[in-house]
C-alpha cells in the first residue's frame, strides 16, 4: 500500500501533461482525462485512508533515499481524510464546470487551459496533504499558488486580474515568510523533515522553538484566511467564475488549517501558543459573521462567513484537545464540502436569477423549486442546525470547550454559540430575499446577458447588440436569439436560463448529498476522527513510520 501514496500527486502531473497535448483538437478526451484521473484520485485516496487506519501511516522514500537527503511522502489518518474529502469535492466541481460550458472556448486561447490548471491545482493540494517535510509543503503550496493565478483571472477581465494581483502578492509575501521559516529550521536543526524535527526540536532553545512556531503559524495563517490575516480573501474570491470560488473557498483554505494541525500537533506539542490562537479564533469568527451581515452580494456573504467559520477549527486548535483536535477535523472535512455546495448554488442563483445582488433577487422558491431546495439544505447543514453534521462538528468543538473549563475555552463557547446563531440568521437573510419573497420588479429576464467579456467601450458583437460597455461582470443586455452564451472563464457572456445544465444541477445535488453523508455516516466518521486526533497526539506512530524506529 505504500506505493500508492504518491500517485495522488502523479497522476494529476501526469495528466496535466496529455491534456496540453491534445488541447483543443481533441476537447472531448481532454474532458475524459480530467474526470477519468480525478475518479481515480478519488478511488485511491479512499484506498490510502482504509489503509491508513487499518494499518497506521503509510510512508514512501522517493529514489529510496532516506530523510534528510530523500523526499518522503506520508499518509496517515488525517492525510487520508483530507485527501478523500477534497477529492470528491474537486471531481464535484470539475463536473459542475464542464456542465456550464466554461472550459476554454477562447479562440484567442492557444491551448486549453482550464483543465491543465485544475489538474495542477489538485496535484498541488494532495502533495501538501502528503507532504513529510517543509520543503515539499512549500512547494505544494508554490505548485496551487500558479494554478490558483490561472484560474482566477480566466477570461482576463478588469475585476479578476485586479483581484489575482492582489492574490498573488499576498501569496508571495506569505511565500518569503515561509522559506524564512524553513531556513531557519534548518539552521538551527540540520533538517527539515517533519519526523525528525518531532525528535530534534524539543532540545533547542524555547525562544528559538517559539519563534519558528510563530513565522509557521502566521504562514499558514494567512493561507487559510484567520483575521486578521484574512482581508484578501472578500475581494478575490468573488471575481471569479463560480466553479473556481467554490473550489477555492472550500478547500484552499483548508489547506492552510491542515499545516496548523499538523505542526502544532508533531512540531510544537505542549501547546505554547494556544491562548493566542483561541483568541484569533474568536475575531475571525465575529469579524466574519459581522461581515456577513452587512453583505448584500452572495459571493461576498459568504466569503465572509468563511473566514467566520473558519474560527471555529483554529479554535480546535488552540484547545490541543484529543476531543477539540477530533472536533476540528470532523468540522474541516464537514466545512470543505458546504462551504464548496453553497458556492456552486450561488452560481446556480445567478444563472437563474440573473445576479448575485440579493436586493435584485426573489421569487426562486415558486421559480426554481429544486434550486430551492440544493441552497436550504446546506444553508441549515451550515447553519448548525440539529441534526446536520454542521452541528455534530460544532457541538464537539464545544464539548471539548466546555470540558477545558479555562476562561478562554468559555469565552469561545459563547463566541461559538452566537456566530452560529448569526450565521442561521444570514441563511435565512438570504432565503427570505432570494426565494420567499416574491420577485421584485426589474428582474433579469431569461436570456439576459450576466458577463461581459472585459472593461473596454469597445463592442463585442459576440456578446450581442444590446451589450452595455464598460460595466465588467455587471453588465446587462439581451442575449442574441438563438445564441448560446456561457463561457464564463473566458470572460465571455453568460445568460440566464429557466434550466440550468443538467451537469451543474447534478455536481450541486452529489455535493449536497456528499454534505448529507457527513450526517448518515456520523458515528463512524467521529470515531474516525477521535483515532485521528489519537494519532496526532501520539506523534510516535508517525515518527517511527518515518524513521524506523
């Protein structure tokens, strides 16, 4: 079985490489290899978290070098889940996408490159989920930062070039700050492989441990959006086509809450730390939920509950809890998949409704009952609301609160307990204005034009006669009859329409499903979590896999 923990990684590369040579000659294989290989990253990362629990973790010596010189690749619990987890959401979103007609029919465009960017992505994200050393992460974090700049300004519009800038500066600085970090790991303990540093770092000196702990966390801080680290993420990710931001917000971020768990549990034990997170925990879950509430854009409403919802798993982590590390994890593996399903309802909303502005909304409930039903769903399970998994995940955290009994742990319940209440009262914000009320008037009308192709007055007859220039993602006109528009990450027009593609409503209903399945399958699921959070606290499973000893 150890063989099979780098093929999430490989095949994806691999993949990437035949979709660039078919390019658009043949668009249709190009598909068929995008899904083909993202099944079977889905079939094997099932395969490796089986394993992984029945057997412990799983490691592989690439070129058989052994650390520090070799790279090592290892599988444990937690890899395991966060692999199986992030691949049933990627294929979800893959298939969403390719059912709105939105992968590369930019004649400009040389070569496809929406699926060798999606595949880059995905390869990307397992590597870090795999990754036994900080030089690997940083590289798979380097490997999603290029996909990531890809995707984000598809189409090449004013609005997503500006906001992949701002990603991508940020992204850089986090980038420095990192290979500072790993720099002076290595400095001060002659490697950078997790296993060992699990044995060397505890002889160094507490303010030299401290302060690598500090530059790591901020990292990966700024990587999963905790405020206030979080201020790029309201106005990046909703630019971008709804597919991308759905992907991104679900799982990119989570990323960067996968590298807190993992350091804090294997690197720096003894949880130094832990009032400091508790307590960016508790501003990244008012600060976000706040913001949400102010909002009237879908996409930003819910980047910013996001960053709220994120609090709670840095709050998991700054208890250092067998039962808040369990908690935590169950709520990412639960928050990837709601977080991503109600993105891919927001792309239904606005192909439905004509915009993602709620005050320019109403009616869906009578309109699109199925479309009603995909948002209500995850919206509770999101909400918490019993008995969801959103409150199976959170009522763990606050079990594990409550059984702390420190001032900061009770300050957190609360905090907890009031950012769930106000994020229920945003789901119903949002249901009250987009599908019970009735249609106000002004409605976009089926076969209005949602997209315009770029920010210049000049007219682009693809887009239709009535285009109105210069208004960027804004822009409104009658779509040409007869025509049909919906490339959206190429920048091109996309209309509105009474049934959206089968592909999307299916991609959005296996999400809500997938989100469904967290509550189905709650006992075992926990259990597998409490293992989990066993093992990570145990660390020495994971050394001797490691080290072999």
């Amino acid at each position: 079985m150890n063989a099979l923990v780098p093929l999430p990684v490989l095949l994806p590369l691999c993949a990437t490489g035949l979709s660039l040579a078919f390019g658009t000659r043949l668009a249709r294989f190009q598909r068929f290899i995008s899904v083909a290989v993202l099944s079977a990253v889905l079939c094997l990362s099932v395969a490796l978290m089986i394993a992984a629990d029945r057997q412990g973790p799983l490691s592989v010596d690439l070129g058989d070098y052994a650390p520090p010189l070799g790279i090592t690749l290892v599988a444990d619990r937690l890899s395991g889940l966060m692999l199986t987890v992030s691949s049933a959401v990627t294929l979800a979103v893959l298939v969403y996408s390719l059912g709105q007609g939105m992968a590369d029919r930019d004649k400009e465009t040389p070569v496809a490159v929406f699926h060798p960017a999606y595949l880059i992505l995905v390869a990307g994200v397992s590597l870090t989920f795999v990754a036994g050393d900080l030089v690997n992460l940083y590289v798979g974090f380097e490997i999603m930062l290029v996909a990531s700049f890809v995707l984000l300004t598809l189409g090449g519009t004013g609005p997503r070039i500006r906001a992949g800038s701002t990603y991508v500066i940020i992204s850089l600085f986090s980038s420095m700050l990192f290979l500072t970090a790993i720099a002076m790991t290595y400095a001060a303990a002659g490697t950078v492989n997790f296993a060992q540093l699990a044995v060397r770092l505890p002889d160094l000196p507490l303010g030299v441990q401290t302060l690598v702990q500090a530059m790591l966390l901020t990292v990966f801080a700024i990587k999963a959006a905790v405020f206030p680290l979080a201020a790029w993420l309201p106005d990046s990710y909703p630019t971008a086509p709804a597919p991308v931001t759905a992907v991104f917000a679900g799982l990119l971020t989570k990323v960067g809450i996968y590298c807190m768990l993992r350091v804090e549990t294997l690197l720096f034990p003894g949880n130094r730390l832990g009032d400091l997170l508790m307590a960016v925990a508790l501003a990244s879950m008012t600060v976000g939920i706040l913001g949400a509430v102010a909002q009237t854009d879908l996409k930003r409403l819910f980047s910013f509950t996001l960053i709220s919802h994120i609090g709670y798993m840095v709050f998991g982590i700054g208890l250092a809890t067998r039962e808040a590390y369990g908690g935590a994890i169950f709520y990412v593996a639960h928050h990837i998949t709601v977080q991503t399903t109600l993105f891919l309802v927001a792309g239904l909303i606005e192909r439905r409704g004509g915009t993602n502005e709620l005050t320019r909304l109403g009616g869906l409930a009578r309109a699109a009952p199925l479309l009603a039903v995909l948002f209500f769903v995850p919206a509770m399970n999101f909400a918490g609301i019993p008995p969801l998994s959103g409150f199976i995940g959170k009522l763990g955290l606050m079990r594990a609160g409550v059984a702390d009994g420190g001032v900061w742990a009770w300050v957190l319940v609360a905090g907890a307990t009031v950012t769930s209440l106000l994020t229920l009262y945003v789901m119903a914000k949002i249901w009250n204005l987009a599908f019970w009320r009735a249609e106000p008037p002004g409605q976009a009308a089926y076969g209005t034009v949602l997209e315009a192709a770029d920010d210049s007055d000049d007219d682009d007859p693809d887009l239709g006669p009535d285009r109105i220039p210069g208004t960027g993602d804004e822009g409104v006109g009658p779509a040409p009859a007869g025509q049909a528009v919906a490339a959206t990450l190429q920048g091109r027009a996309v209309t509105t329409t009474i049934r959206p593609p089968r592909a999307m409503t299916a991609a959005t209903a296996g999400a809500v499903l997938l989100g469904l399945a967290f509550t189905v399958l709650a006992g075992p699921l926990t259990a597998f979590t409490d293992r989990s959070a066993a093992e990570l606290i145990a660390r020495r499973p994971y050394v001797e896999e490691v080290l072999g000893r």
